[in-house]
C-alpha cells in the first residue's frame, strides 16, 4: 500500500501542520465521545483546509 504525503510550499513548517492535524484530530475525538471515530477521520483534511485558509485569509489582510 503507498502513502501519498502532500508536499509543503514550505517545508519548514511542517511541524505547525503536524500540530494542527493532532489539535483537529483530538477535537474530533472529544467531540465523538466514544462514537465511530471514523466518521470523524474523513473530517480532519477538511478542517485543516478551513483553518489553513482562513490564515492565509488573514495574513493577505494584514499586507493590505
């Protein structure tokens, strides 16, 4: 089985992704509270990109 790994633009700031994902990933797990843990899985890509977003968001605001 391969792993497809994305590769940073950055690739210094890969311990703040590696942070974010393990922030996200204990939120689902509080927030199943001893449910399917998988459903929550497929959820942690989608909420990195919403929170990688909406830094990106505010940064491009900051330079205006």
């Amino acid at each position: 089985m391969s792993r497809h790994r994305n590769r940073l633009v950055v690739p210094q700031a890969r311990d703040a992704v590696d942070q974010m994902n393990y922030e996200i990933a204990n939120e689902a797990m509080n927030q199943s509270q001893g449910e399917n843990l998988a459903e929550f899985s497929g959820s942690i890509g989608g909420e990195m990109t919403k929170r990688l977003v909406a830094l990106g968001e505010q940064q491009l605001k900051k330079q205006k």
